[in-house]
C-alpha cells in the first residue's frame, strides 16, 4: 500500500514575482502530485487561485 503525505505552508504573504514562483514550481520532484493555493503576483493587484497538478499549471481569478 502506498503512503500520502500531505503538507500545508505559507510562503508568503506579500505579492512574489510570477517567475519566482514558476521557478519554485519548477523544482517540484515527481512525486509532487498536487499543489494548489492561493497568490498574488507582484505589479498584479488580483488575488489569484492556483493548481498545480501533473506538471501542469492553472490559474482561476478571484472575484471581490
């Protein structure tokens, strides 16, 4: 049987740079199955929802 883990962080809670955050998204081993939160982008005032899952990035905005 096979263990999943689950892991919850905040990196942070200021705007990150967009490639900053593509980079991190970047180092993920293949392990990584599903990553998905909620970010800002520096010089973007929208606060954006995001899923990361097999290699593959969406973003979804979120409406005020």
């Amino acid at each position: 049987m096979s263990s999943v883990n689950f892991v919850c962080i905040s990196i942070r809670k200021h705007p990150i740079s967009e490639k900053l955050f593509e980079d991190f998204l970047r180092t993920m081993p293949d392990t990584i199955y599903h990553i998905k939160g909620y970010i800002r982008f520096t010089g973007n005032p929208d606060t954006l929802h995001f899923q990361y899952a097999y290699s593959i990035l969406s973003f979804l905005l979120l409406l005020h």
